[in-house]
C-alpha cells in the first residue's frame, strides 16, 4: 500500500496555522485563478502576499519567473484568500498535491470556493472569449484510477466514498447569469461541462472528436481535482471556464492550440472577468 504522510491532517493545519499567524480575519472565500487570469487577485484590498516559498508544506511552482502567492485581502468588504498560481499535473505533482490547497483553504474557514481556468471551447457554439459556467465535470483522469482521493481517506475532511453531486452550487450559477450581465459579458455565459486531462500537451482532433461525444464543453488541465477535494470536505464551488481558443474536430482547420494565444485570450478579458468575480463576491455578501 502506498501511504503519503505528506499532506497529512497534522501538515495541512500546521500550514493553516501559520498563515493564520500572518493575518487578523477569517476569510471566507477562496479564490483560484485560471492561466492568464491572476489579475482577478489586483482587485483585493489591504493586500497580505505570501510567497508559496514561505510557506510550510507547500508545493513549489515549477513554472519559470513566477513562483506564485497567497494573496489575503478583502473585496467588496469580504475577508478572502486568492491563489495566484496553481498546481498542475504534468508539472509533475501528483494530484493530491495539486488539490492540497483546497484543503488548506479549508482550515483557513473559507466557505466557497471560486475556481477559474483556460480552456478550450470544444461546444461549437462556443467562441473565444466566452465564459462558461462549470455545472459538472468529467473526471478523465479519475477513468485511469487518478484521484486526488485515492489512498486511506481522513474522515476528518470528508467521506471514503463523496459523491460529486451537486459540486458546483445551482444556487450561484443562477443567480450568475445576472451578474454577468451587469459585467460587461452582455451576450451572458454558458453552463456546461469540463473535463480536465493531465497535459502538457492539447488535445489531437480525434480527442476532440471523442470528448465532444462524451458531452465535454470545455477542456483544460486542471480544476476538476480542486472540485472533488472541495467536494470532498463540504465546500461549495463556483467555477468557471474563460474559451481562450476553439478546440477543432475537423482536420480541415488550420486552427491549433498555442499558449501563447491562450494567455493573451486570457488577459485581454481580466476586465470583464474581474468585475464578473466581484459580482459573485458582492452577492454572496448580501446573501
Ligand atoms: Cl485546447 N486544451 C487543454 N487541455 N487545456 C487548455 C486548452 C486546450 N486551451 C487552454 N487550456
């Protein structure tokens, strides 16, 4: 059997401990951002960054130039936590790892979870720039045996056997599609379905063509572990998918997936998507 003893109950609240010690509230959201898209963290107020280095227990970002942060804050008067940076699986964690966050965003007391990320638009209504509202996922990792749950479970976060209905909250996807609105998203979003794989390569047209006919709207390479961790311990989600390119089910196109264009798809709608995000956080406020 392979036991991990690395991210166990005792680590996970050493490192809410001492993050803790460094701030005077309790934050009650948890934001994760999408490629691209750490500018949703500009917004927060009375700024506390915290280095992923400094901090016990956590896993180092391999991504070149920028090592990421904890960013402890307040918007629209609400006390939150906002990873800039995230952990992905084929940087080399294994998704346990990846998820560990959200566990310790948990101890911290957050109450919601708001997850963004990159993905590509295979729903061919879909176009480059358009949100999606992640209502359920297709774990395809978890279809191989990966899990971020797998190994002895710690009923102390949650259950053996969780189900992942109900993940991401229909209370907050209804009431988004107004918000959008008020946004500047004025043609509103889409809901849908992600499916996470593990990268780092994209997709070959005859895995688009097989993710379209299991129902996929959406494909990137993260968020659905966080979602079952989150799910896991009783954390409700709200989640998001910003289309940063069209995913092709037809080897005539010339189209192709490059990170580049993924990143400027992304920042070129930080705007929007910041104040979409504050709508979220303002609502949940006043409810
Ligand atoms: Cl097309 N595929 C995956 N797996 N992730 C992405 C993407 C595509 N576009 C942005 N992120």
């Amino acid at each position: 059997l392979e036991t991990n003893n690395e991210y166990s109950y005792e680590k996970l609240t050493q490192t809410a401990e001492y993050l803790k010690s460094l701030i005077s509230f309790t934050p009650q959201i948890g934001i994760i951002c999408g490629s691209g898209l750490g500018s949703l963290a500009d917004s927060i107020q009375q700024k506390i960054e915290v280095p992923y280095p400094q901090i016990p227990n956590f896993p180092q970002s391999t991504v070149k130039g920028h090592s990421g942060c904890l960013v402890f804050g307040y918007i629209a008067t609400v006390p939150l936590v906002c990873m800039k940076g995230r952990f992905h699986y084929y940087e080399g964690y294994p998704l346990e790892k990846c998820a560990m966050p959200v566990r310790v965003m948990k101890l911290l007391g957050i109450e919601l979870l708001i997850v963004t990320n990159a993905a590509g638009g295979l729903n061919p209504n879909y176009k480059v720039g358009d949100v999606m509202l992640i209502k359920d996922h297709v774990n395809l990792m978890g279809f191989a045996g990966c899990n971020p749950l797998r190994g002895p479970n710690e009923e102390r976060f949650g259950p053996r056997f969780p189900s992942m209905n109900g993940a991401y909250d229909p209370r907050l996807r209804a009431e988004a599609q107004k918000i959008a609105q008020g946004a500047g998203l004025a043609k509103g979003v889409h809901e849908g379905v992600y499916a996470c794989l593990g990268g780092p390569c994209y997709e070959t047209i005859a895995e688009n063509r097989l993710l379209r006919q299991l129902g996929v709207d959406t494909v990137g390479m993260s968020t659905v572990h966080e979602v079952i961790v989150a799910k896991h311990c009783g954390l409700p989600v709200f989640a998001f998918s910003l289309v940063t390119n069209e995913s092709v089910c037809d080897y005539e196109s010339k189209v192709e997936p490059k990170h580049d264009e993924v990143i400027d798809a992304a920042k070129s709608m930080e705007a929007v998507l910041q104040k979409f995000v504050q709508g979220i956080i303002e609502f949940v406020a006043k409810n």
